[in-house]
C-alpha cells in the first residue's frame, strides 16, 4: 500500500472511531461529541471550550410556568447534594446573566416535539431550551450524565465540576418508552418503586407500567373491594408476607414519576391471573368458593368467572377507583394466559372491559391475546410473545408495545450461571438485549405500527433491590436507547464502551449490577459475579 493509501486509511478510521463517539474522554472534558451518553443524542456538536459549576450559580427558570419551575426544583435536587452548592431556583422574564443556568421553554423547533431538547453548555453558561417541560426534563437527564461521576453521591465530594461545550439537540424515536415492574409476585415498597423510577428517569424512559395484581397477590387498595388487600396482598411468591399500596402511597409513586416525567401505567391482569382476587371475594369464582392463597409460579390456572354479573361490578369498582388516582392516559387490562378461560368467554369479557375502561376517558392496554377481541380504536396490544396476536392487532387497525420476551424481559437470566432469572423465552445476555430493532424484529409489524418499547421485570425470582438491580443493570440502560435513539445511530460496540463509561455511576450509586464480560467496562474490574 503506497503511504498516501495508508495515511488516508488512518484518517478514514480516525474518522470512524470519532463518529462513534468512542469514549476516550479526557478529565477535565474538552470534547462534548466524545461525552458517554445512553441514550445516545440525536446531534452533538463539540465546542472545546469548558465551563465550570460554581458555588454561586443559580437556576434560572422563566417565570410563570409552575412545570418549567418543577423541572428547575428537579435539577437542583440532583446537582445539589454532591456539590454541596445552594442552587437557589430563582424566576426570570429574561435571560439571566452569565455564568447560570436557564431553563425555558421554546416552541420554535417543532421537530422536538414535546421530549425533545435543546441543550446548550458555553463558557459562559447552561441555557437548556424545550418546547414542554418534558423535555427540560429530558434535557436535565443529558446534563446529569455530562457532570463527572460523582455528581451522583449523596454526600459533597470536593471536585471541580466541569463540562465540555457545546450543543446538544435532542428527541426520542418512540412516543412510548417504558418499563414494567411486577409488584405482584414479590411486592416491593414505595422506595424502592422509588428507586426504579430514579434508573428509568437516567436514560430517559418515560413510562413505568406497574403488574399491581396477580395469582400471589393484590397490591393496590381498592375501597369498595377491601379484602383484595387484606387477603389478597397478605403473601407472595414463596410465602413471605407480601403487602400492597394504599390509594394515597400509590399517588405518591404517581407524582415521584410525574415529576421526572414518567407516567404510570397500572395494570389489572384479568382474566385470567386472578387467584388472589378469586381467594378474597368468592363470588368472582365459578363455585363461590374461595381457593387458597397461591404462592408459587405457575401461571395460567386461575380466572373470573366471565358469565357472572358481579364480575362486571367487580371490574368497573376497580377501574373507576384506578382510573381516579392515574392521571395517566393508560390503563392496562393484562388478558395474558388466560388458559382455562375458554375463547368464547374470553372474548367477550375483554370486550365488556374495553366499555368499562373506555368510560374512565383512558386508553386501554393489554398483552397480545386481547386482539382475539374485537378491539375499540386506540387500543395499544402490547406484543409479548405471539406475532399472529399483535397482527391481529394492527388489521383491526391499533398499535402496539413492542415486548418481546425473547429480548425485552429482563427476569431472563444472562447465561445459565445467574444466579436468578427465568430462561423460558430465552438466556439474555447485555449484548443481545441491546441488539435488535423493535421496527425491524417481527414480519408484518412496521416503524408506523409501533407506539414505542417496553421492556419488563417479572418477580417470580426476585425479591428484593439487590435482584432488582442485578437483572435491570446492566441492561436496563439498553432500552432507553432503544426507544429514544434512531436505529441508525444505535451500534452494539461503540454502546458496550458508553455503558462500560457508566460504571463509575453504578458503584457510587450503589447499584449491584451484573459485570457481565461482553461489556467494555471502564477503568476498573468489575465487580465479582455474585
Ligand atoms: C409470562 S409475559 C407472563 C408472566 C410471567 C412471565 C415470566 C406475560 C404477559 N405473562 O405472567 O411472569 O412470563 O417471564
């Protein structure tokens, strides 16, 4: 090769390694293109210059707009306890002097849409610009992982808290980016739904489904229906003590998640995946008898008796408390595995549900069989595991959640040495989690079918955080990507070195995730596989 060819050759993979924004970045930062972020913005142009967070800065936010006043209030609780700085979030009706940050609203860029972000870092200050304060929120998100590592301690670390310059312009691929969490099979307390909220918020997921109802049990009050929760909620998988949210813990889960822009979508399984419910009112069942409480994890056996007037009084006391504390567009049927519900109760039960959800004002949302029934427009079929159900879907002319168990669930083990996890749909490693297009992964459902991409956390296994986290982490971070960046900028090698840049955060966080060896991790060794 004549040493032209080969010094062009250098400059073509130079050129390459820069575009995939390897994350070779220096400290103090000079490169904001070179920055670790997940999910990977939509545009990022470098500056190289730096400004400084300093002691006496504020957070300016423009005045009379209580959401843009929230988003402000939100970033001051995350820069603040690690700087240690008194961000005061002050109003203003113009642009504040320099060396501040800004937050303000600006609908000029209509492709932002309502998430999306315009985020700008000069030597002289932080101005971040969305149209909606969702997407200040978005942006702040951005800012977050921009700050060193340590901005995510919750006690003052003495570091200069410097940034690279330049822009940033951002907005998501997919309307709807979300996460499940099952409450149900093992339950989990407000902190710790707390704490999920939190991961989703880094990387920008903007919908948290929770599984509040299952055979082992019933986690939100129901006023009119008490026993659910008495009875219902009194266990779980394996015989602990399980437990459930009272109406107001449940709103505060609500506002913690609207804060950060997430919306919840509660989910009552029925049919089928109904012996808790069965075991508290035994007028739901075929024989008015109550079966025991269920503790293990079959699935499939259990289901309302769908010919019973009372089950419809059932359903609508449910939906109508439900509907009145989400102020979310969503409710979830469930319909999954109703196996010993036969088709022709089946589907006129999920049809009767639809008019009873369809009189609360929300969407309804269901798992993949629901599209046996004739569906009311707007439905979204969330696609789990069977292509034919969701294309059944979008001929009656709905879109669907992209779900499928073979990449989306994340109670699958990585390899078949996790130490929890499930394997039934497939083994999960990071990479493969990462590696797939929810336009692209099953025939007949198109980018225009598709309303966006849940990925979900089934507790049949789990038990507590420490479970949590080490089957979300590392994957979780992958379907923020998934659903907020183009595919086309998605790429399994240059991701595995931003997710391996995201360690440091992990460990301060305290996160116990999963050091799994396909990931280009940072500095440090991980972590041993516990
Ligand atoms: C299938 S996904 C289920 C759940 C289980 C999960 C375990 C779906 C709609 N139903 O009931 O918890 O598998 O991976």
């Amino acid at each position: 090769m004549k040493p032209s060819a080969l010094s062009s050759l250098a400059l073509l993979s130079s050129f390459i390694i820069g575009i995939l924004g390897s994350c070779n970045q220096s400290y103090p930062p000079t490169d904001l293109s070179a920055e670790a972020l997940i999910p990977i913005p939509v545009s990022v142009l470098s500056d190289g210059n730096q400004f400084q967070l300093r002691h006496d800065m504020n957070i300016y936010v423009e005045a009379g707009n209580q959401e843009v006043a929230l988003a402000g209030e939100y970033l001051a609780s995350i820069l603040g306890p690690a700087t240690g700085f008194d961000l005061e979030v002050e109003e203003t009706i113009v642009p504040p002097p320099k060396g501040q940050i800004y937050l303000h609203l600006d609908a000029t860029d209509r492709e932002l849409g309502k998430e999306g972000y315009v985020l700008e870092i000069t030597d002289s200050g932080i101005d971040l610009k969305a149209p909606d304060a969702a997407g200040l929120t978005m942006g702040i998100a951005t800012l977050r992982q921009l700050l060193p590592p340590e901005i995510e301690s919750q006690t003052i670390q003495d570091i200069d808290w410097m940034l690279s310059t330049g822009t940033i312009r951002d907005y998501p691929e997919y309307e709807y980016r979300g996460a499940m969490l099952d409450v149900a099979r093992h339950f989990f307390p407000v902190d710790v739904v707390k704490r999920y909220i939190d991961y989703l918020a880094m990387y920008k997921f903007n919908r948290l489904h929770l599984h509040l109802s299952d055979d082992q049990g019933w986690r939100i009050e129901i006023r009119s229906w008490p026993r659910l929760t008495t009875i219902g909620g009194s266990t779980e998988v394996g015989g602990g003590k399980g437990g459930f949210y009272t109406q107001d813990e449940y709103k505060q889960i609500v506002e913690y998640a609207r804060i950060r822009h997430i919306m919840v979508v509660p989910e009552i399984d029925m049919p089928g995946h109904t012996n808790a419910a069965l075991a508290s009112y035994p007028e739901l069942n075929f024989d008015n008898r109550s079966p025991e409480l269920y503790t293990g994890t079959e699935v499939g056996f259990s289901t309302l008796c769908t010919t019973r007037e009372v089950v419809y009084q059932f359903v609508e006391d449910v939906i109508g408390e439900l509907a009145a504390i989400t102020p979310g567009d969503y409710i979830h049927i469930g319909g999954d595995e109703s196996h010993v519900t036969p088709m022709e109760d089946y589907i006129p039960f999920i049809e009767r549900v639809q008019d009873i959800v369809q009189a609360t004002g929300k969407t309804i949302i269901g798992w993949d069989e629901i599209a046996h029934a004739k569906l009311v427009p707007g439905t979204i079929v969330q696609y789990w595991e069977e292509g034919d159900n969701a294309r059944k879907g979008i001929d009656q002319g709905v879109r669907v959640l992209m779900s499928p168990a073979t990449k989306a669930y994340i109670d699958m083990q990585y390899d078949s040495t996790s130490r929890i996890g499930l394997h039934w749909a497939a083994y999960i490693e990071v990479d493969e989690a990462y590696n797939w297009d929810p336009a692209t992964f099953e025939e007949g459902i198109s980018r225009d079918d598709i309303l966006g991409v849940e990925t979900a956390l089934w507790a049949e296994t789990i038990t507590d955080l420490k479970d949590i986290d080490y089957l979300a982490f590392p994957r979780l971070p992958g379907y923020g990507e998934i659903g907020w960046s183009p595919a086309a900028q998605r790429d399994w090698e240059d991701y595995s070195q931003r997710l391996g840049a995201q360690q440091d955060r992990f460990e301060i966080m305290g996160i116990g995730y999963y050091p799994s060896d396909r990931v280009s991790w940072g500095s440090k060794a991980p972590s041993p596989n516990e």
